[in-house]
C-alpha cells in the first residue's frame, strides 16, 4: 500500500513538473488589432494573459491610416489579426490575401448581423460608387450593434482559445462576464432613449445605421454624401425642407465637422446639434473603452435632443 502511495505522489509530483515547465515555455501571444472598440474587447477577453496592440490610434481614422514598415513587422509575426474588413481597413488589403498570416474579419464570420447602405438621394450620391472611400455595398460600422458586439466577444474567446488552450479557461471566465455587462449596458442604453424612439435625426455621415436599429432609432437622411466631400448646395436645400417638413429634432455630427453646415440644414427649425465620436477617435484605448464609446454615443443623442427647443448654438 505504501509502494502504491509513493509511486501515486510520484506520479502526480512528476506530472507537476511537466505542466508547470510547459506552462513556463509557453509564450504570450502576440496579438494585433485594427480600431480602438475591438482592441478594447480583445484587451478584456485577454485579461492578464497579454496585453493586444493597436494600429490606429490618436485621432486618426482608418480611412486615412497608412501603414510603417514597423506595423509590417509588427502584423507579420503577430499570431492573430482581429480587424473589421478589408473593405473598411482597406491599409490592411494587401495583408488579408496573404495565406500565411492568421487574420480575422469580423465581418466576414458567421452569425455576424450585417445592413447595406441606405441608397436613396438623402443617403447616397448617384457619384458615390466613385468614391475611393466607398469600398463596399455593406455598411461595415458592426460594432454599433451589440448583438454583433457579442458575437464578436465569442469569436475573440474561440480564436484565443484555440491559439493558446493552456489559458483557454480564464478567455472562457473572460468572455462571459464581458457579455453579461455587455447585456447589462444595452439594456440601460434602451432605457435612456426610450423616450426619442419617435424622434427624427439627421445624421452628418451614415455611420450610426446599427446603433440606430438596435435602439429603435430614427434618422432620415446625411449631410455629407461622400467621404472627404463639402455637400452640395442643392442636397443642403433638400434636407432643409424634410427637415422642416418631418420635425427633425436632432443633427448627429462627427468629429471635425462644422456646425454652421448643420444649421443651414436646420434654419428656423429648433432641433438640436451633437458630436457623436463613433470609431472613439478621441477615447483612451484600453479594456474600458468600447463600454465608455456607447455610453458617449448614447450620452450625445441625449444632450441632442434636450437641445431641441433652444438655440443649439448658444445665446448672445
């Protein structure tokens, strides 16, 4: 009985090492992402196993982001790319077609919600398939939604997991309370705009269509057509009068933009105008900053329409 005990503590003394040892060889992964919303849901899945890198940052947008051969380097020998599309990181297209790197889009996975761009006039210039900015029939701003918002946690988890199984546990544990506190803010985000759902707003780009729909929302049209383009004074006209005619009650700018261009839209109307950052631009990335860009987005559509009624540009 005591050979059995010994040669079993052994066993298990043995098997010890071996973990421990392979856990001690075992690498942190290297992990790239494209924008600050994904960096910040891979950064919680990840927790304390690593820390994700992030290509564009400051105020950039990834409309104008140019690669450096150290982001090069850095995609290379990275495990995994996590990133939209190559249709909206278009820096990243050439990197998508190479076979050898291990590169998720979001976009293209399964069960990921996706909405084609409003075509009508007040939404989509007759020129605009010309844009260069203009790389995809579908609206790729997923990340507005939190349904997508949680199926994007899921894969984040099973990529992970699959890469690194020693630490797949704590992306599991990860993962879930994540989703729970992504359920948790959506439901406080329904409650606060409960009260707007039959509100009209105009938006400066067609970028909110996802957060729109899942918060039963309402907007009718764009200022700004096409990327990089001051709008016409033709499609302003045209804007002025659904404006008045539907009661707009809330112009959603972006950041850099002017509000006198919303006002020549709104002219004696009262709605109300708001900078809504939806690639948070402007945040602090980290494992925090997807939860603080929804609540910003929310907390601007909620000073918008508070402003409707008063002179959204101030009194002299």
């Amino acid at each position: 009985m005591k050979l059995y005990i010994s040669k079993f503590i052994s066993i298990i003394l043995l098997a010890s090492i071996i973990m421990w040892s392979s856990v001690g060889n075992v690498k942190e992964l290297k992990v790239i992402t494209s924008i600050k919303p994904i960096h910040s849901l891979v950064s919680r899945v990840m927790g304390n196993t690593g820390v994700p890198e992030l290509l564009v940052q400051g105020g950039v947008t990834p409309h104008i982001f140019r690669m450096k051969p150290s982001d090069f380097r850095k995609v290379a020998n990275a495990d995994v790319l996590f990133y939209i599309s190559p249709k909206f990181e278009t820096f990243l297209k050439s990197i998508a077609k190479n076979k050898l790197l291990n590169v998720i889009a979001f976009a293209n996975q399964k069960d990921i919600k996706l909405y084609p761009y409003r075509t009508s006039k007040v939404w989509l210039s007759e020129n605009r398939l010309d844009d260069p900015h203009m790389h995809s029939e579908v609206d790729l701003h997923i990340w507005l939604d939190p349904s997508n918002t949680r199926r994007i946690v899921n894969i984040i988890e099973e990529t992970l997991s699959k890469l690194d199984p020693i630490n797949s546990l704590t992306y599991i544990k990860n993962a879930n309370l994540l989703i729970k506190e992504l359920y948790d803010q959506e439901e406080l985000i329904r409650e606060l705009l409960r009260p707007f759902r039959d509100n009209v707003m105009i938006v400066y780009h067609d970028a909110f269509q996802y957060y729109e729909k899942a918060f039963s929302l309402r907007s009718i049209g764009a200022i700004q057509l096409n990327a990089d383009e001051t709008p016409s004074i033709k499609h302003l006209v045209a804007l002025k009068s659904i404006a008045a005619e539907r009661n707009v009650t809330c112009v959603l700018g972006i950041p850099g933009t002017h509000p006198r261009i919303a006002l020549a839209v709104l002219g004696d109307t009262t709605a109300g105008f708001s900078v809504v950052d939806h690639l948070g631009q402007y945040l602090d990335s980290g494992p925090d900053s997807y939860f603080q860009l929804m609540f910003e987005i929310t907390q601007s559509i909620l000073d918008c329409q508070e402003k409707n009624g008063a002179n959204m540009f101030g009194s002299n």
